[in-house]
C-alpha cells in the first residue's frame, strides 16, 4: 500500500512533468502558477487511496486524479474572485496577480483540462465515473451558490449550514474516493460506502476549518483567525451562537453583527468570548467526532482487508485534528 506522503509526491512530480499549455500562453500561465503553488494535493491523493484499496496498478487513476485536482484548483480561482481574496497559499491570488478576466478565462479553460485528464480513463465503467464527476461539479456550484445567499440571508439553520458545506467541499472529497475505487475495480457497495466515508470527512475537515478560523495559531493555520467573524459568514458556530445566546448576551451579539464600523480587532475578541462563553468550541467538536465515528464506520464496512485501511483512517484524522 502507499503511503499518503508516497502519493503526494507522485501527484507533484505528475505535475511538474505536466506543463499545461500552447498559444496563447497567456492563458495557461495562471493555470501552472495555480497548480505550482502548492497544496495538500488530497483530493488526488484520496482517489489514488481508494483505487489502491483494490488493486496494486493504481496508474490508470493517475491522470483521472490529476483531473480532479485541476477542477479542485478551478473551483479556487473563481472562489478568490467572488470573496475578494487577495492571498492564497501564501501567493497573489490570479485576479490579482493578472486581473479578473484573466482568473475567469483561465479558470473556464482549467475546468476543460479536468475533462481531458479524466477522458484519460481506461475504466470500462468510464460513463458511470463521468457521471459521478458531473454530479459533483454540479453540486460544488450549488453549494456555492448557497454560500453566496447566506451572505444576505437573515437567518441561515445549521441543516442549512451542513448542507451547503456538504455541496461545496465535502462532495469532491467524497467522489475522489468513490472515482478511484471504480477505476480500482470496487464494487457498487464499496464504492457507495467510500463515498459515504469521504462525506463525513469533508463535513468534519470543514467545521474543524471554522474552528480553525477563531482559535488557530497563524503559524500553524497559516493565516491571521478571525476572518469570518469580520466578515459576519454564518458558520456553524456563529449559528450555534445565535441559537443558545440569551438576553443582553443576544443583543450583544447581534449588535456586533450589525456594526459597520467596530474595530475589526475588537469585534473579533468580542465576538470569541461569546463563543467561549457559550461552550461554542466544545460543541462544534463533538459533532466533529461524530462524523469522524460515522466515517470509520463507513470505511469499516469496505470489504477489503483492514490493513489496506490504515492510511485513509490516518488522513482522516489529520484532516479534522487540525486545531493545535
């Protein structure tokens, strides 16, 4: 079995040997400085897991893998546009490293590129991956969409909230798993429970984000926490907050929701003792450890020998143990 770190560094070598372009190089540039910036490369590294749980030959998932990163990578460049994001993994982010027409056109021809590499697929179940690709590029917008209108929506419940983080991250970690277990040979169950498996994760990998976002260390996290506290986004924690604040600790709080010129900084410590206040941390953190129970279970069930398992539990629990 490889090892997670064995297959990080067959996806970055995959793409360093794969120079995306022709003329007019001016809009493939962006795409190599994206997928050259770096990452955790999961996605690919998942789907690349999922079809080593079946067979030893994982090369035909390689460049399948590879066209899941690409659309991964897509996803962000548009993302950076709608959030106004200046930085990412430490670089300008392409709208403003080029300008915005160039991040929306190179990111429209990176999403081709994912089709290509996935085109590449020697499956004889192909319609069926492509199927699942399809799904989940759809779903990825929708969730997408969803997080746009929380942006102005009044009041956004936390069914609302999982569902829209399950549309927007958890379903492509969830189909990674699922595409390489079909290219890996799996079965319709096996391929159903690991994609079940990479559900929970995903819902847990991005609540531990939103912990992450108030009480990481900038070290570790790699950006300054509080950025969705300033900017009001309605995770789970804020909706959470809202549910169980009463009285004056309500109107506290709603009034520092409504202020358009608190002192971000204020806001933020403001904002956290709150949080703290109310067990907010406490709470997210166990429905992180449910997910993370109701992942192994799932994974549990794939019918394949429990020693082929062990690097996908241990990803798991690197993914959503994140917050020290």
């Amino acid at each position: 079995m490889f090892t997670l770190k064995e297959l990080q560094d067959l996806i970055n070598n995959a793409i360093s040997n794969e120079k995306i372009g022709r003329e007019p190089f001016s809009l493939y540039d962006p795409i190599n400085y994206t997928l050259e910036s770096g990452g955790k490369r999961i996605r690919p590294a998942l789907a690349l897991m999922a079809c080593n749980l079946f067979t030893d030959n994982i090369n035909p998932a390689i460049k399948p893998a590879l066209g899941l990163e690409i659309f991964h990578n897509f996803t962000l460049l548009h993302d950076d546009i709608m959030d106004h994001a200046g930085i990412r993994r430490g670089k300008p982010t392409v709208h403003k490293k080029w300008n915005e027409n160039t991040a929306i056109l190179s990111g429209d021809a990176m999403f081709i590129k994912a089709y290509e590499y996935l085109l590449d697929c020697r499956s004889p179940n192909f319609r069926d991956i492509l199927k699942v690709f399809n799904e989940t590029a759809l779903e990825v917008c929708e969730g997408q969409q969803y997080d746009m209108e929380f942006e102005t929506r009044e009041s956004v419940s936390e069914d609302d909230y999982l569902r829209m983080i399950e549309l927007k991250t958890s379903v492509l970690l969830a189909a990674s798993l699922k595409i390489g277990a079909m290219i890996g040979g799996a079965d319709n169950a096996d391929a159903e429970l690991l994609y079940k498996f990479g559900k929970n994760i995903g819902l847990a990998f991005q609540l531990q984000d939103d912990l992450l976002d108030v009480y990481g260390d900038i070290n570790v996290f790699g950006k300054k926490p509080g950025g969705d506290i300033v900017a009001n986004k309605k995770t789970l924690m804020l909706i959470k907050a809202l549910e169980l604040a009463a009285n004056d600790e309500l109107k506290t709080l709603k009034n520092l929701l409504s202020d358009k010129n608190i002192d971000s900084e204020k806001k933020i410590t403001a904002v956290t003792e709150i949080y703290n206040k109310l067990n907010i941390k406490s709470i997210v953190e166990e429905q992180i450890k449910r997910l993370n129970a109701d992942a192994v279970r799932f994974l549990e069930s794939v019918s394949v020998n429990e020693n082929k398992k062990g690097e996908l539990i241990k990803l798991a629990e690197k993914l959503t143990n994140r917050i020290n």
